[in-house]
C-alpha cells in the first residue's frame, strides 16, 4: 500500500493509505492520525465519536474525509463484532443507517461512500470491477471468528450476482501477530473455527510468551474460503499498535483515550 494525498479545502489535503488492488475507479482509503482537528490525546483525525473527542472536532474530521473520498454520502453502521453486512441504496439516511447494528455494509448505488472505524481492529474494503458493487467490513477478532469476511462476500454475491473470484480486497492497518497476544479462549476460539489454525499461521506461538493472533491472515484464508482468488487479496503490513512512527490509533495501547481511524470506499460514477 503506498500513502496519497486528497484535497479538502482550498490547498489543503489529507493522506491516505489507498491498495493497488481496488481498482482505480473505486475511490478508497485507510485514514491515519494525521490531517484532522482533535486536540490531544485524540490528535488529530479521530473519526470515532464514542471515547470522549468533542462532537464539533469528530464532525469537522468527518466532513474532511467526505470531501476527500469524493463521494456524494458517507455511510456508516453501529459495529457490534458480528457478521451482518447491511445494503444501502441512494435513499437511505446516513443518521438512520449509522443506527443499524451491523459490521458491514455494502451497494452498488453510484457515488454512495461506505466506511468502518477501527482501532486495532482490521478494515476489509472490498470491490467487484464487474458489478460495480462494493462492500466495507469490520472484522474484530469475534467478527473474524464468526466469519464476517466470508458474510461480506455473499452479502455481494446475494445482493448484486458478484463472483468471488472477480473480487478485489484490501486489508488495512490493524493491530499484528507482533503485538496481538491474547489468553487461551481466544486461541480455543480460533482452534474451534480453524482446527488447522496453529499450521495456517493464524493462532502464532513462541515459548516463554503468551499465544498471539494473526487476524489478517485468517481473514486471507476466509476469503479464499469463499472463493475470492489469493492474488487479488492486498494486505498492509502496518501494526496499529506499535507502528515506529505512530500514525495510527490503537484502543490496546491508549484505552478509551484514543480515536478511531477509518476505511471507506465508494461506489463508481455518480460525481
């Protein structure tokens, strides 16, 4: 993945992780720290509204990357860790929509801009240059688990005849197998979906530390579960967590006083 900048107002811009896999017409992105209005300890492009960053501040960075996504709305849902990825069509409202408990959206309506918020957790973006028709995804370690990769693929498939194998995805900055140790009901979750997990490369182990999770290569394997081609799948290698140069917000390192970062694509035409 490689940095871009996108212009907001006037000369000013905002940068943007964006993947050579997504096709060029579907504009997207991974936000990062850098380019907002929040005041410390959220500086400064915090997107999530829940951990005590002032409305007024979260408002001004949103309006920022609406205007740089480019596209006519940005929509988003209450994200709950499960599976459910939502339609949304041109006249649905974006305050309505934010209220459904879900952790995906997905549409094929021109100019229509969905996004997921994260801080640690893995931003799927997904893009059907057949169709037209995309899809963004949250997926925590509990979304991973119950299979959300594999219910944003067939909310695509069912809802607009999109085959897995013309699918584009990207995976963005998360937290890594370097940082993410977790107890052993975790891993024993992840055994229960994978029992190969340990051999895949999902559930990592090294002697005299705690088990750590690789979500993004279980979500690899999910998605080539459901059809979607290895090739077409682009990962960040960023960690969230314990990224050299800080960019992005991490809720396991800061707690509730960090922000949220941001992955959204939207759908061709319509500008």
């Amino acid at each position: 993945m490689e940095t871009r900048s996108f212009p907001v107002d006037g000369s000013a811009s905002l940068p943007l992780l964006v993947s050579g896999s997504i096709p060029a017409r579907f504009r997207h992105g991974f936000s990062t720290r850098a380019g907002g209005v929040s005041a410390a300890p959220y500086h400064s492009l915090n997107l999530g509204g829940k951990w005590g960053d002032s409305p007024e501040n979260v408002g001004e960075n949103r309006r920022r990357l609406l205007l740089a996504s480019g596209a006519r709305a940005m929509y988003a849902v209450c994200q709950v860790h499960g599976t459910r990825a939502v339609r949304v069509t041109a006249g649905d409202d974006p305050e309505t929509v934010k209220g459904v408990e879900a952790d995906g959206l997905c549409s094929d309506g021109a100019g229509l801009g969905l996004s997921v918020h994260v801080a640690d957790c893995v931003p799927v973006l997904i893009a059907d240059p057949r169709t037209g028709a995309c899809a963004a995804l949250h997926a925590g370690w509990r979304g991973t688990v119950a299979g959300v990769a594999e219910a944003g693929v067939a909310a695509l498939v069912g809802n607009f005849g999109c085959r897995p194998r013309d699918l584009r995805v990207a995976l963005g900055p998360c937290i890594g197998p370097c940082c993410f140790d977790v107890g052993l009901p975790v891993v024993d979750a992840f055994e229960a979906a994978w029992p190969d997990a340990h051999a895949a490369g999902v559930v990592v182990e090294t002697p005299g530390f705690q088990p750590r999770i690789d979500l993004r290569q279980c979500l690899r394997l999910q998605l080539q579960e459901a059809g979607v081609l290895p090739e077409h799948i682009d990962a960040s290698s960023d960690c969230t967590h314990c990224d050299p140069a800080g960019r992005f917000y991490s809720f396991r390192r800061s707690g509730r006083l960090t922000g949220q970062l941001a992955g959204f694509i939207v759908v061709p035409g319509g500008s």
